[in-house]
C-alpha cells in the first residue's frame, strides 16, 4: 500500500532485487529455522538479572511514601498565582498545604 504523501519513492523491481540478492549473500543474515525458534526463550529467562537491572531502571525510583494522585478544584486565580511562579508550582501548593493542616 504507498503513501500519496509520503517523501519516499517506492523500490522499482530491480532495486528490491538488488537488495534480496544482497541480504541473500549475507553470511551472518541467515534466517532462524523452525527448530531454532521452537527453542527459543524469552530474555527474562535467559539472563534473568540482566532484565531486572533494566526493568529497575525505568522510570522514576520508588519512593518510602509515594504521593497520591487526586483531582482538586481550585479557583483560577489561585491555579494561575502558583503557576506564574514557575515549574513545581504543584509542590509548592503541597507545601502550602502541609503547612495549613488540621490538628
């Protein structure tokens, strides 16, 4: 299926067998055969503490007292005031918050 709008000219015949003939004469491109792949498993069992190093790795660290997500209603002018004084303006309404709490 082509692309009306897409910058990349299709590959005439000649060219895509140029390319096949190449991948052909790759000795290190060999396909994977039917017994291969039946053998085949997956990367957390083959070096299981390699996946964990990655899997630890992502994303942000856990935290001893994760914070809460919660939807608050709050008035414009408030939002807008916290905002106008740059990034972590959410933490700084937190902090404000901490601060007022009851008893």
């Amino acid at each position: 299926m082509s692309n009306p709008k897409s910058p990349i000219r299709p590959l005439t015949d000649e060219e895509e067998a140029e390319i096949q003939k190449q991948i052909a004469a790759d000795p290190d491109d060999a396909e994977a055969t039917d017994e291969q792949l039946a053998q085949a498993r997956p990367f957390a069992e083959v070096l299981p503490e390699l996946f964990e190093s990655i899997r630890r790795a992502r994303g942000r660290p856990a935290v001893e007292k994760p914070k809460q997500v919660v939807s608050i209603r709050l008035d414009q002018d408030v939002v807008s005031k916290f905002k106008a004084t740059g990034k972590g303006w959410q933490a700084r309404i937190n902090e404000v918050l901490k601060k007022a709490k009851v008893g």
